[in-house]
C-alpha cells in the first residue's frame, strides 16, 4: 500500500517538464491579460472633479432648495441647517425631479420622498446625502465622492 | 532565328486578343454552367459559394420550410455593413461632434438621411429577423442531430446583434445615446445591488470595477464614446463574423437544412426548381440514381436527382438572389418613408421623461423597473442560459424537421401561449394597480426585493410549468416547446407594454394620448 503510494508521487522528469512549462504558460498568459485588462483602466481621468465650491451660506436663504443642474445635486436649507441630497437616481442613474411630496425618477418610476427615502419603485437605496463643508475661505464645499448619513446638516450657526 | 521571333510575336498577338477571354476563364475556373458538371464546379469552385452544397435538397428550397428568415439577417448584415462604411466617412466620434456629423449625415450630406435610415433599419431588422430565424430553428427541431452546438453559436449571434444595435444608438450623442450609456453603465454596475444587500461591496466591487472598464471612467464622457465606437465598428463585428462564419460552416458539415426523416416530394415543388438540360450528370450513368434521372414519365423520380436533391446552380442561388433584391429593395423603401430618429443634443442635466431605451429594449427596461440586476442582469442571463441549455436538455431524435414536431407539439405550443399571456398580463395588473414590496413595505430589505419581484415570479413560472408539460406528456421536446413559447410570447408582451403602455416616470397609461401634458 505505501509502496504503491510511493510509486504514484513519483513523476518522471519528461512529465515534470511538461506541466513545468504548461504551467509557466499558463501563468505568463495570465499575466498579459491582466496587463491588457489593467491598459482599460486609465490612469488619468478627464473628468470634473468630485469636489466643488458651491458659494457662500448666505447665497442659501433658509427655506430654500436649489438645484445645481450641473452638479446633479439638491441643496435644501432648513432653519437647522443646510443639507445636500443627490438628484443622481440610485437605480440606474437617471436624475431625479422634484414634486410636493419629494423626488420621482423619469425612468423606471422610482420615488423618493422628501429626505430622499425610496418608498416605490426599482431603487435599491436612499438617495446619497453628501457632506457640506466649509473651505478656509468661508465659502462651502460639496464631496459628491463622499455620502454621509442621511440628515447630516451643515449648521450655520454652530 | 527570325521565324522563331515571328512565331514569338505571332503568339503574342494571339494572347492580346484572348487576353479578356482567358482572364475570363482564370477566374471563372469552370467555365459557363452549362452542363450539371460545370453548374456543380461553379458553386464549389468559388470561394463565396462553396460554403453551400453543389445540391440542395428540395426541403431546403421550400419557402414553407424556412420562410427565409435566416438569409434574410445575413442580407441586412450586409446591408448594414456596406451603409455602416459609408457613415463612417462623415461620422467623428468625439463628444463635441458626434452630433453635429450626425446632424450634417441627415441634412447635408447627399443621399445620408436614407443611408443613415437604411443603416438603422437593416439593424434593427436584424433582431427581428435573428429571433424569427431563432424561432424557426427551434420548432423544426433544427437544434437537433449535431446541430447543438450551432444553436449555441447562434444564440451568441442573437447577443452580439443586441450588442452592436445597442453600441450602435449610442454613437449620435443625443439624448437617447447618452441616457442609454449612463444606463447601461449603471446595469453594467447592479451586481452592485447584491453585493450591496450581502455587504462585501467594500472589498469585491465587480459591478463598480466593470462600470469603470466600459466608460474609461466614473462617468459618461468622451472615453465612454470612444469605447462604444470601437465596441461597435471593430471588436463586436469581428466577433459576428466570426461567430457568423463558424456557424455558416457548421451547417454545411451537418448536411445542410434539416429535413424530415420521410421526405415526400410534392407536385408543387415542381414550380420551385428550374431544370436545367440534362447533359451527362455529374453522377456515372452507372449507378442506378443515374439511371433513375434518365427515366421519363410520371414517376415521383423523374427530373430529380438523388435523395431528393437538385443542383444549388440555379436552383438555390436563384432563390438566394431574389430574396436579396427584396431585402433591399424592403429596405430602400422602408427608409426612403420613415428616418431614423435624432433626438437633442445630449443633455447630462436632464433625462427625457419618458427615457425609453429603443423598442427591443423595453421589455427588458419593464423588467428592469422591478429590480436593476434581476432585470438587466439575472433573468436575461437566466433566459439566454435556459435557451442555451435546450439542446442538451431535450435530446429526442424524433419528428426532426417538421413544424412543432406533430399535433401534440402545437398543442402544447397554443395550451403554452395562452397560460403564459394569462399570467404575465395577470402579473403585470397587478403590479400596476398594486405596486409591489417597496410600495407596501418601504424599509423591506432589497435583498427581498432581487429575489422576489414580478420578473423573477414569471421565470419561476415557466419553469415549473415546463417541468409539468414534460410530465404530463413524458416528452422533454414538448417541455423545450413549452419553454421556447413562453420565451417568445413574454418577449413580446413585455415589449408592447413598454413601449405603448408606459408613460411618463414610467407610469401606466390605456394610451399616449393620456400622458400628462407639460
């Protein structure tokens, strides 16, 4: 029994060369398609960047909203506070339109209601709330890369 | 020494006044067809029709049989190739002025508006005549005997079709185009959806790392562009071509068309298949088939040669060359009436409202409504898996080549039509009337939601009721008819209801004439 197990681990050398080389062809091949996939992947990204001013707290009256077309965001300011809320549909990426009772997707008929819950439709999530900052220069800062809880405010007066 | 010159010169002469002829008889290796030798060396002596048999059997040129439909795809390929050339000469793919050249093709360039219409049309003609071809295929049994792996092939031809009209609408850079990119590229990105639900985003994000891929970035911009240009004029038609030559190929080493065990010739076959004049057939006299075309008189025989068969020239190339002329002549005028649509320009701050993907989409876009991956992701995988598995899975040799295998098949083909009307045209009221988990339950998991929604619900009911044909009628072939039927009549509803019956934030309307006015 241990004989024959023995005699089953032993490989002779023009086998062992063979799947040597298999191997190495394999794992080289791999290798390249990973460079080729990686080429997709681009290094530099001519595209806005994430993170933009949008103008001073008094440009925001309290109980207000704005939409930034540009930017795919609504800025809703509220006596405790501003807040960003993104017109970006979490389905499939449509941007969402505002109504009474909150946002409603033109393309699969997602709604959301005025804090950006989804309460019909195909949306998987909320939509996202990003965080509003303040730069040194005391004018406000959007990250749309970053999404902080829902009802995170920037308060004005704190 | 000097005759020997003349004589040089002489021949010369002789092979400047026969230099057309024999130019003509280089490449025409075979000469004129005029005997069934050359007609036979014709076809297999060309590059372009040796793909075909020297004989085709009387089956295959029936118009019955296969209505033409595949030969019908492969015209409006080449008709899309030869105007999809003509478009690039005016077309620029850059983001600034995709558009514009589209514009200037439609209302400057001379005759681009019916180029352009007839590129689009012939496309989208491919998928209507790519399914049909699909349908017939599968109720004569053609995925039969061999042919299993061919209907694979074509199913991948079935997708890249898809593939290339989707690619393709994206290139004008209007609204269409550039809402259709971003929701592409955010299916693309759903099994987000489900690695979301089960909380491993963090570290294997498939769908945010394949979005990348396909855009050339985080969002829809001019490498996007770039990329679905080349997806559409290089990397998704070398794929068709090849996948279309294999496929080709494969035809012709199984024998041909299918046909039925028993073949019967009809008198009205006759009227199909010009006879040339018999001068020696390639076949020896000798043989006893070879006698039997000799044989005059009213026996089912005469004028036929063996097994049925008649030569392909005329016989099939004839039919072959009409059939296109109509293909285009369809074609020309169908474009020369109706023009391709163009919408504005692209506008990434508004979506249109309705945003309805072409017409062949909106089934999908219907189930895309109950859930992002189960629509875009899971149930086409799920129908392409199933369509692909149906050779294997029903491998009985019986009634091949014949329309729905035999009563029982058309019955079951009817019995499944009209259940699954039933139940999607049930499923969908009461979606539309009821609304679904979200509606009812809005912090119910989404998890739920991808697992339990109206188009997972029908899948699930086409298999359980496929399974119940199988058993109730102890056939796998009748179970596939099932399948297949169930498969072609949700396409087909789903497609009218989103394309008629959905408005405005995709909203349910009896017409369009109610859609909200604003």
């Amino acid at each position: 029994m241990s004989n024959e197990a023995h005699e089953k681990a032993e490989i002779s050398r023009r086998d062992f060369l063979g799947l040597a080389s298999l191997g190495a062809a394999v794992i080289s091949s791999l290798t390249v398609l990973t460079g080729v996939l990686r080429m997709f992947k681009p290094n530099v990204r001519y595209e806005e960047s994430t993170k933009f001013k949008i103008g001073k707290a008094e440009d925001f009256p309290e109980g207000t909203v704005k939409k930034l077309d540009e930017r795919g965001l609504f800025i809703f300011s509220k006596d405790d506070g501003l807040y960003a809320i993104s017109a970006v549909c979490t389905h499939l990426g449509c941007i969402v339109n505002q109504t009474d009772w909150g946002f409603q997707c033109p393309c699969h008929g997602s709604r959301y209601n005025e804090h950006g819950k989804v309460i019909a439709g195909p949306a998987p999530r909320n939509l996202d709330w990003h965080e509003i900052s303040k730069t040194v220069d005391g004018i406000l800062e959007v990250d749309t890369a970053k999404s902080v809880p829902a009802g995170t405010k920037f308060k004005l007066y704190a | 020494m000097s005759e020997l010159k003349q004589s040089g010169i002489d021949s010369f002469k002789h092979n400047i006044k026969s230099a057309f002829k024999s130019f003509a008889s280089s490449f025409l290796r075979s000469g004129k067809p005029t005997s069934d030798r050359s007609r036979a060396a014709a076809v297999f002596n060309n590059f372009f029709l040796h793909v075909q048999g020297v004989k085709t059997h009387i089956n295959t040129l029936r118009p019955a049989y296969t209505l033409g439909l595949g030969l019908i795809s492969f015209f409006l390929l080449i008709i899309t190739i030869i105007s999809g050339v003509l478009l690039m000469v005016y077309y620029s793919p850059s983001i600034e002025h995709a558009y514009n050249s589209v514009k200037d093709i439609n209302f400057v360039v001379f005759a681009g508006r019916l180029i352009r219409n007839m590129h689009k049309w012939a496309g989208e003609g491919m998928i209507i005549f790519v399914l049909l071809h699909m349908a017939r295929v599968f109720y004569t049994s053609s995925y039969k005997n061999g042919r299993q792996f061919n209907w694979v092939i074509g199913l991948a031809l079935l997708i890249l079709t898809f593939g290339i009209n989707l690619s393709g609408y994206m290139l004008p850079w209007d609204q269409l185009s550039y809402w259709a990119l971003v929701i592409v590229a955010n299916i693309i990105q759903s099994p987000k959806e489900l690695t979301d639900s089960l909380g491993i985003t963090g570290f294997f994000d498939i769908g945010g790392f394949s979005k990348e891929l396909f855009l050339g970035g985080l969002t829809a911009g001019k490498e996007s562009l770039t990329r679905v240009y080349l997806l559409h004029i290089m990397l998704l038609p070398i794929f068709l071509f090849i996948f279309l030559g294999v496929h080709f190929w494969r035809i012709r080493k199984d024998g041909g068309l299918t046909k039925p065990d028993v073949f019967e010739p009809k008198a009205i076959d006759a009227a199909l298949i010009a006879l040339p004049e018999k001068k020696g057939g390639i076949f020896p006299a000798n043989k006893t088939y070879g006698l039997m075309e000799l044989a005059h008189g009213k026996t089912p025989v005469v004028d036929r040669d063996v097994e049925n068969t008649v030569l392909s020239w005329p016989n099939l190339l004839i039919a072959e060359a009409a059939l296109f002329v109509l293909c285009l002549a369809g074609v020309i005028v169908y474009s020369f009436f109706i023009d391709a649509p163009l919408k504005e320009l692209a506008n990434p701050m508004i979506p249109e409202n309705p945003a309805k993907a072409p017409w062949y989409f909106l089934g999908l876009q219907e189930l895309l409504s109950y859930s992002a991956f189960m629509g875009g992701v899971g149930l086409p995988g799920l129908a392409l898996l199933g369509l692909g598995l149906i050779p294997y899975l029903d491998r009985e040799e019986q009634h091949l080549g014949i329309w729905f295998s035999n009563k029982q098949g058309k019955r079951v083909a009817i019995e499944s039509l009209i259940a699954s009307a039933l139940v999607i045209i049930g499923l969908l009221a009461f979606v539309i009337n009821f609304g679904w988990f979200r509606s009812w339950w809005p912090n119910v998991p989404q998890l739920l939601i991808t697992l339990i929604n109206p188009g997972n619900i029908w899948v699930g009911f086409m298999i359980l009721w496929s399974v119940y044909v199988i058993k109730k009628t102890g056939s796998t072939r009748m179970g596939a008819i099932a399948l297949f039927t169930m498969f072609l009549i949700s396409y087909l509803i789903y497609t009218y209801v989103g394309t008629e019956l959905r408005g405005p934030n995709w909203d349910f309307f009896w017409s369009r004439s109610e859609w909200p006015i604003h």
